[in-house]
C-alpha cells in the first residue's frame, strides 16, 4: 500500500512540473503591431509600424529621427504589451503610455521613439 501511494505521489509531482509553463525569457517580443502616422522630409504622408518588437529595447521610429524635423503622430499599439512612446529619440523627452491591443492618440501627441513593456 505505501508503494501506490509513493508512486502516486510521485506522478502527481510530474504531472506538476509538465503543467506549469516555463519562465519568459529576458528577450521577450511584444505580439503584434505598432503604427504611427508622419509626414516625409519632401511633404508626403506616410506610416510606419513595428511588428513583434522586443519588450524593454527602445526603438527610435523610422522616418521621424534626427533627420526629420517633423516628429511621427497618431500612434497606435495593437500589441499584447503596454507601449510608453517619446517626444524625443532615445525614449527621452516628454512620454505618454498606450494600452495594449486598443491603445491609440490623436494626432497631437507627437512621437520619436518608443519602448514596450
């Protein structure tokens, strides 16, 4: 009788171990996508997203560096992580936090970089 219960004790203790998941790794990705809307150095409308980004890196948003005097706006996270988006390049300057999935603002926020998580 005590072998059963040592054997049934032990396989509950497995069954255990294969039912929790394993720990996140330090270089998890945000699923899904992040938008924003900017005008061109020559005047033309255009978007730029990041799809699956990296949580915890900052991004400095193409087209709307150094190099573009016009920052990017209307930026929207349709990712599964929060998204905290930057006045400035290097994720400095003024920041405003966007939900995840339905996070979006108007045009008037005015963006450069972002990082997630």
């Amino acid at each position: 009788m005590r072998l059963r219960s040592a054997l049934a004790a032990a396989l509950g203790a497995a069954l255990l171990l294969v039912a929790i998941p394993a720990p996140v790794s330090a270089s998890a990705a945000a699923s899904g996508r992040f938008s924003y809307a900017y005008v061109t150095v020559e005047g033309n409308e255009a978007s730029g997203f990041l799809n699956d980004p990296a949580d915890g890196q900052c991004f400095n948003l193409p087209g709307v560096g150094q190099e573009n005097p016009e920052p990017g706006h209307s930026p929207r996270n349709r990712t599964d992580a929060w998204a905290t988006v930057f006045g400035d390049t290097g994720c400095e300057g003024p920041s405003f936090r966007l939900r995840p999935y339905t996070g979006g603002a108007s045009e008037r926020l005015k963006v450069r970089s972002v990082v997630f998580g």
